[in-house]
C-alpha cells in the first residue's frame, strides 16, 4: 500500500537535504571504488558507478536533475538517476552500505568544507579590524564600563578586542573541524556489514582524517553538529557586541561615526534619518542561530541508539546556520570595510569631556608616595567638587590643586591629558601606544599563519 500523499510529503527531506548532493555524490564514488578494490563488485563495475555518478553531477549542475518529493531524499533520487543510467549496475552502490552511516558521511564532507569558509570569512573580517586598527593607534574613544564612562582608551585597542575574539572563533573552528573529519561510512545501519569492506580505504579517499571506532556512535553522533552550533552561536555573540556598540556610536546621542549610504538606509517617512541596517539585522539573527543550537540539544537528549528518524531535522538547523553566519561576516566585514567612518573630531571631545582621567589623578599621587585608597578617596571628593561647580579637572588652577593635596605640581596637567592617559597604560595587553603597536605586529602574525 502506497504512503499517504500527506505522509509521504511529511517524510520527505528532499526539499532541504538536495544542498548535500555534491558530497553524496562524492561518498559515493569512493564507496564505489571501494567495492572494486576489495572484489565486492568488479573493476569494470565500480568504474560505471563512478562515471554515472559522476554524470549525474554534470546534470545536476547544468539544472537538468531536479528530482522531486516522490524521491524522498537525495540519496534516493540519486540511486535512482544511476540506474537509469547504468542499468543493474547501479543498484550494486548501496552493497554494505545504509543511508544511516551514508547521510552521517554526506554531513560530514558538509560541514567539513563549510567549516573551511567560514574560517576564511572570520580572517577576512579580522583584517578589516587590522586595517582600521592600523589607521587609528592615535585615535582616542571613550572606554566604558556599565556603560559609563571610564577611560579613555585607543581606538585600536578597541577594535583588536574583537580581533581576538575573533582570533577565538578561527581556532575553535579548527578544532571542532578535527572531530568533523572523521568518518562514519562502513558502519552500516548500526551494527556493521558482512562484506569485507575496507573503511579506512574510503576515509583515505574522502581525505578524513580517522574513522569512528564504533559503528553504534558512527551512525548516531551529531556531537560535531552540536559542537559547530555552538561555535558559530559564538561567532554571532561577538558580531552581535561589536553591533550593539554600532548602532549606539551611530546615534545622535553618541555620534562617534557616520554610516555610508552604501550599507544604511533611510526612513520610509522621515527624510533626515539614517538606520543601521547591518548592525540591526546581524543582532536579530543571532536569535535564530542560538535557537537552531537549542533545537539541536532538545532533538539528541532523549534519542536511544542507534539511528532515528528524528536525526532528519539536523539538516536545516545545520544549513541555515551556515548560511546565517556566513552571511552576517560578509555583512560586516563589508560594514567595517567600507560602510562607516569614525567622526575622529567628535571621539577627541568625547575624551575631553568628562572624568574619565580621575584614575589619573590618583595614580599620580599614588606615585608621590600617597596610598592610593587615600588618593582615590580624594580624588571622589574632587570629582564631586567639580561637578557642583561645574567644572572638569583639568579647569581646576594650580592652586586649587594643591590646596587639595601638597604633592600637586605644574605636571598634573600633563598627566591627566587624554593622550598620557591612554599613553602611560602600557602594561602588556593595555592601551598605551606602545602595548597597541606590539598588539598589531602579534596580529599580523597569527593573521598570516594558517
């Protein structure tokens, strides 16, 4: 008795799962010469399977295969193509083979080559960040902590807090790409096969680096899926931070850079404004890729061993994970390229502008040999004074300075200057000129090894 219309449409993964042909396609052939290798079928026959499989890749391509939802899935549709190409032949391929330990390999050959772009697209991001960092050593911005002024800090240093969050992402990747690549093909439906196969033949052909050990975990593990998810669930956070900051710098209230018409757009009824698109839009889709990770937890916490059908809905959360964080590092790799420009005169204001440098002053007494909690508990009542009055440190005179302290001198001024400030944190890893320049040659580095 045929499926029900309904239920048949409901099975079927063919609508989405046709994005693995060319890596079925691909496992498939050396499954192919596998067999000839190991006698399962003759030479001559696995050359056949390798050439139909290979053609129906050509027509794939040129849009002349295009099977539909009575093919179920793509690796039915595709047996189907061979035999009709090859005759009896073709129905040989599937010798000590199941679709499980089949669509496990197709996945894997997959997210193994989207792994390697996504990759490229977080260097290339991170070069853009260079760049910029590059051109902006001098430039001062606001530091903020609970979103209040702090101190000020280089530019670039901001800018490379990403580039090595970044710099996280590319070595995650890379190391969730070792337990991509291994292999699965020969673990059958869960228990093996009787024919004298050679796995790791196969995974040399397919360039994996190790086989699964056990054929159960071989066809059942979407450990690696989970693993991808949450690397680019992180990937996003980060695209998602630096957005925030975009669209908050964009506002008028912040004005720290101007968006280009390029990557903005207008109101649709008022003319003078100009949205963040880009920032906006990478923020929302953060959701979306958070929640495919949610949804690949909830689908493997209860599934028994082996194989189960529910396995089928990795495939979407998968492909639009990779679609939406490919997509999103375009977008701001593009964004930061060439979409936006920091309004420098307003960032030098900016630090001019308030107490961020009262640290300073206590650090400088600090240096005079006062203890520093003494220092900062002045320094608390200076900054008070100030407001009331409506001042800002550096408008106090000298003499109002050492009527707060003796050790006051002429060099106060110098010292809580926005430029010293930022120039004198030069621990390792902090702002100061000199610790940005060391940054950006370490960046350039491990930007150029790969």
């Amino acid at each position: 008795m045929a499926l029900h219309p309904a239920i048949a449409q409901f099975n079927a993964s063919i609508g989405f799962d046709i994005e693995l042909i060319d890596y079925d396609l691909t496992g498939s052939q050396a499954h192919a010469k596998m067999l000839a290798q190991t006698g399962i079928i003759t030479a001559d026959e696995g050359e056949q399977l390798v050439q139909g499989l290979e053609q129906i890749r050509q027509e794939y391509r040129a849009g002349r295969f295009t099977p539909g939802i009575d093919a179920e899935d793509v690796h039915f549709a595709v047996e189907r193509r061979l035999t009709e190409l090859v005759g009896d032949v073709g129905k040989k391929l599937h010798t000590a083979r199941s679709r499980n330990d089949q669509v496990g390999t197709d996945t894997r050959l997959y997210l193994r080559d989207q792994i390697q772009q996504i990759r490229q697209g977080v260097r290339d991001f991170q070069a853009v960040l260079l760049d910029l960092a590059t051109h902006h050593v001098t430039t001062l911005i606001p530091g903020y902590t609970h979103l209040q002024r702090a101190q000020p800090i280089s530019l670039a240093h901001h800018l490379l807090a990403y580039f090595e969050m970044a710099q996280r992402d590319w070595l995650r990747l890379g190391e969730i790409y070792q337990r991509v690549n291994m292999s699965p093909l020969g673990s059958g439906a869960l228990a093996g096969t009787t024919f004298p196969i050679d796995r790791h033949y196969t995974a040399h052909l397919l360039k994996f680096g190790s086989v699964y050990e056990n054929s159960l975990d071989g066809v059942s593990d979407r450990d690696f899926a989970i693993e991808f998810l949450c690397a680019s669930s992180l990937i996003m956070v980060h695209l998602s931070r630096l957005s925030e900051e975009v669209i908050l710098w964009a506002s008028q209230e912040f004005g720290f850079v101007t968006l280009k018409d390029s990557c903005a757009t207008g109101s649709s009824i008022m003319p003078q404004k100009k949205n963040p698109d880009v920032p906006e839009l990478v923020r929302g889709k953060t959701g979306r890729v958070f929640g495919h990770l949610q949804g690949m937890l909830v689908l493997m916490k209860g599934l028994p061993l082996a194989y189960n059908k529910d396995l089928q809905e990795d495939k979407e959360a998968l492909f639009d994970t990779v679609k939406t964080t490919k997509a999103c590092l375009e977008a701001m790799t593009i964004l930061f390229r060439e979409g936006l420009e920091f309004k420098t005169a307003r960032l030098k204001a900016a630090v001019s502008e308030d107490f961020s440098n009262a640290t300073d002053v206590a650090d400088y007494l600090a240096a005079k040999g006062v203890p520093f909690r003494e220092a900062y508990n002045l320094v608390g009542k200076v900054v008070k004074t100030s407001l009331a009055a409506n001042k800002l440190l550096n408008d106090l005179t000298i003499d109002e300075w050492k009527a707060l302290h003796p050790a006051f001198e002429d060099d106060i001024y110098a010292a809580i200057a926005p430029e010293q400030v930022v120039s004198a944190r030069n621990s390792f890893g902090g702002t100061g000129f000199d610790q940005i320049r060391r940054a950006l040659e370490s960046a350039q580095h491990r930007l150029a090894s790969f």
